[in-house]
C-alpha cells in the first residue's frame, strides 16, 4: 500500500496513544490502535481503533475497502463529508485524498483491505467476459463512499479470516470476491442508492467440465498441500480467476474453500480414529501450525477439534 500523507491537523496511522477524555469528563473505553499485515503483493489488511482524529489528509494508489466494526467513522471525500456507521462499507478509489475522524466521541473500529488496481482489471477482465489483449474493455468500478454491500462486506470478513499470506488459492477467491462487489455496489450507486445490490456478476454461460474435472481431481490428490494458483492454471488451461468463477458456478464453492474442506474432513478422520496430538494432526492435514487448524476447525463444525474428539466425533 503506497500512502502519501499530507501535512494536516491529525498524525499519520503510526500512532498509538492512551485514553482520550470526555468532554464532560472521563476517560473514553479503548486506546487507539491498529495492526496491519501484508499477505501478499498487491494486498494489505488493516485493523483498528481511533477516538477522534485518526489521520490527515491522504491517498493511496490502492482501492482502500473496509467495514465500520465499531462507532461511527467520518471522513471527507471527493468534496463531502461521509459517515459510516457500523456495519457498513466504506469504498475509497485509488489515488483519492480523504481523512478520517470518529463520528462520535466513543471513537470508531474498522477492518480493510487495500487492494492494487492491477488485481481489480485483471479479475474484471475474466468478469465482462473480455479475452483480448492490452487493454481492459471497461474503467475500474467507481463504487460509492459508503453502502451496506453484503457482497463487500462478506469478502472483507473472510479475508482476515483466511490464511493469505500461505494460501494463493485463497488470494484469488478474495480478489475475485471483492472485484463482484465492487461492480455490484457501482451498480447500485448508479440507479439512485435504492436496496443494496446483491447479485454478482452473471454467471459464466458455459463451463469446461472436463477443465473442471481436472481441477477437483488434483486438489483431491494434492490436499495437503500449498497449491498455487498457476498449478491449477496447467492442469485446467483457463486463467486462476476463469477457473475460480467456474468452479464456483460448478460446486458452489471456490478451490480453495474446496481445499480446505478436503483437509478438514481428513483431519476429522484422523479426529475420530485415534489420539494423534492435535499439533502432529494440524500438520499432518496440511495446516500450518495447531492454531490455524483450531480456527477453521471450529468455524466449519461449530466446535474446537479437541471438544469433538472428547464428544467421540458424532457431530
């Protein structure tokens, strides 16, 4: 994430300070803070809290994609001022300078995802249907500054939830995701901002079974395993987020996902037919430590893998 900031009232994001007062006195719940990861080129995530001013007036050459998690979260953009409350998603278009401040005086939380715009046209390609060469057969999707996209919102919720600094299958899931909610939102701010647009981008009008059938068949044999994006590429000939696009209208589900639900199942073999410890077991089933395994243990079947290897493995 290229960030220009600019000389204003407010810090830039590296600050982290102790509790704020209220104006009729008494200190306000939380600390501001934040973290930030880069997973992959291209891709960065950002969480935090701010009370009161958050930063000054900047811009990236990124799409800046996030989700009010807490409070209200304010900004000026593109000549006017927002607000985000919680819940909704906030979408800044590349190279556009805004600021931010709490709505309120209990400050604000929020999660993002900053994504490069070479991943949006090259995912946006595969979506419009265009095959040529060079140019893109559309401009990047201008979204509004704040909606309640559920498409959005869901794709910002699973990528800090997904392992994308391991994972490439997972990267192009997210990017494809994001790319549809992108277009849908645009869509939505385009007939006048009635009920948030819901539907993706059509689906592909026609599908490579046999392409497909390869792809299940090597993330069967290769489940244990990092599978990278231009593996599948080989084995299928069509592009990571063709294959992704199809695969989903295929098995309602992305290769990823398809992947990781192939390791859970044989980690919950292994589960119910012996004592292997859990940390042996987390690597054994292609996970990279106990932890990851727990957290997508637990969100597939509802339980930590050590409660339903005490409960005998019936759920």
């Amino acid at each position: 994430m290229a960030t220009t900031i600019e000389p204003a009232a407010g810090t830039g994001l590296e600050r982290s300070c102790g509790p704020r007062e209220r104006a009729n006195g008494g200190a306000l719940p939380r600390k501001d803070w934040f973290r930030s990861s880069a997973p992959a080129p291209g891709i960065e995530l950002l969480e935090a809290w701010f009370a009161g001013a958050a930063y000054g007036r900047h811009r990236h050459d990124s799409y800046t994609i996030c989700v009010t998690t807490g409070g209200v979260q304010a900004f000026n953009y593109r000549g006017a001022r927002h607000a985000s409350p919680a819940g909704h998603v906030t979408v800044l278009h590349p190279d556009e300078m805004h600021d931010g401040f709490a709505g309120t005086e209990d400050g604000f939380g929020y999660r993002s995802v900053y994504l490069d715009p070479a991943r949006v046209a090259e995912a946006l390609r595969t979506l419009t249907g265009f095959r040529g060469r060079g140019a893109q057969p559309r401009g990047l999707p201008f979204a509004p500054a704040v909606s309640t996209n559920p498409l959005l919102a869901r794709a910002i919720a699973a990528a800090f939830t997904a392992d994308l600094a391991r994972e490439p299958l997972a990267r192009d899931a997210l990017v494809l995701r994001l790319t549809e909610g992108l277009i849908a939102a645009e869509a939505e701010h385009s007939v006048g901002g009635g009920a948030p647009a819901t539907a993706a981008p059509p689906s592909p009008r026609t599908l490579d079974l046999l392409a497909l059938a390869r792809a299940r068949a090597f993330l069967e044999t290769e489940k244990f395993r990092v599978v990278r994006s231009a593996e599948l590429e080989a084995v299928t000939g069509l592009s990571r987020y063709e294959l992704a696009r199809q695969f989903r209208a295929h098995h309602g589900t992305s290769p990823y996902r398809y992947l990781l639900m192939r390791r859970l199942e044989a980690a919950r073999k292994a589960l119910r037919a012996g004592t292997t410890p859990l940390a042996e077991l987390a690597l054994d089933a292609g996970f990279a430590d106990q932890a990851h395994f727990t957290r997508a243990f637990t969100k597939a079947y509802g339980l930590t893998p050590s409660r339903y290897r005490a409960l005998g493995g019936a759920h």
